[in-house]
C-alpha cells in the first residue's frame, strides 16, 4: 500500500473491512439504469466501489450487495478513473417483506 493510500484510511473515522463482493448501482427513475460494480471494502460509514471505464454516475444512488440482498441509499464523494468514494446512508433489506419503493431494486 503506498503512502497515499494509508494516509486516506488514517483519515477514517471506522475501519473498512476489504473485499471483492459483487455489487450493482442502480439510478433512475424505479432504478432504471443499473452497473455492475465491485465493492473493495465497506463499512456502516462508506464504501470503495469500482466500475467498469468512465461510466458517468450521478451524485446519489442506491448501492445494491448483490451477495447480502441488501440496498444502501448512497452519495459519491470522489472518483478516480474506476474507483469511486461514497457515503452510505440507509440501509434496506431486500429479502425480507419490502415496500412498493424498493420492489424495483428487489428484481435487479
């Protein structure tokens, strides 16, 4: 890890636990537009996504674990080339009873 790296995680206020979890970003109206990501690392706090090239993304969006069932309302903080920085705010469970909002997301 170089000293860029580690300066930005002493920054942190909560340790992100690492990853490769398989994610997808949903935006739109009835999340419409989805991309598949990679989660790096997350916490209750904010994640390290990657996508795929330049896509461009707006500032919020719900972030989907593809593996855990669960959707975060999400903000973009910052973005070099593939990685992006985002805040996480509410967290929803998509296996269990959801309501008519997010059955959309329920279906990616």
């Amino acid at each position: 890890m170089d000293s860029a790296t580690n300066a930005w995680n002493d920054r942190r206020a909560n340790h992100r636990q690492r990853a490769l979890l398989r994610g997808r970003i949903c935006y739109g109206s009835n999340a419409e537009i989805s991309i598949d990501c990679a989660i790096r690392n997350i916490n209750a706090q904010g994640a390290l996504l990657v996508v795929s090239g330049e896509q461009p993304l707006p500032t919020n969006f719900t972030l989907i674990h593809v593996t855990e069932g669960t959707s975060f309302d999400s903000h973009g903080i910052w973005r070099h080339g593939a990685y992006v920085g985002v805040t996480i705010g509410d967290r929803h469970d998509l296996k269990g009873p959801i309501d008519a909002q997010l059955r959309t997301l329920h279906n990616i």
